[in-house]
C-alpha cells in the first residue's frame, strides 16, 4: 500500500483535491497501477482538472500538502 509521502494532492487553482494515488495509477491516463509520481510522463495531467504535474504536491513530507508549504 502506497504511504502518504508517495501520493500527490492536486493543489491547482480552485483545488480540486484529487490524489493521485501510485496504488490505483490513472485509468483516465493510461498509467498503470504501480507507476509512482515521479515516473508519470511530463506532460500528464490531472484526470480531474486538467492541471499539470506541477500543481501537485505530496501528502506528507518536505514541501507537503500537510506541512502548508
């Protein structure tokens, strides 16, 4: 089961909350259960609202989600 430090929060404008999840992947996507973040294409976006990778942060750790930053 992924930890909280290997799922990302979208955090765009508007957050539409989804967590991607590397447990569950991206049907939407086609990205296969098991892919974690950081091996996601760069050009994937959120199957939610269409943000970019860089509007997602981790749920736990530096630069968190849970830490505010």
């Amino acid at each position: 089961m992924a930890k909280p430090e290997e799922m990302y929060q979208c955090q765009a404008t508007g957050s539409c909350g989804y967590i991607y999840n590397p447990d569950k992947g991206d049907k939407k996507g086609k990205i296969p259960k098991g892919t974690p973040f950081a091996d996601l294409p760069d050009d994937w976006k959120c199957p939610s609202c269409g943000a970019s990778k860089k509007a997602f942060k981790p749920l736990a750790g530096p630069g968190s989600v849970s830490e505010g930053g």
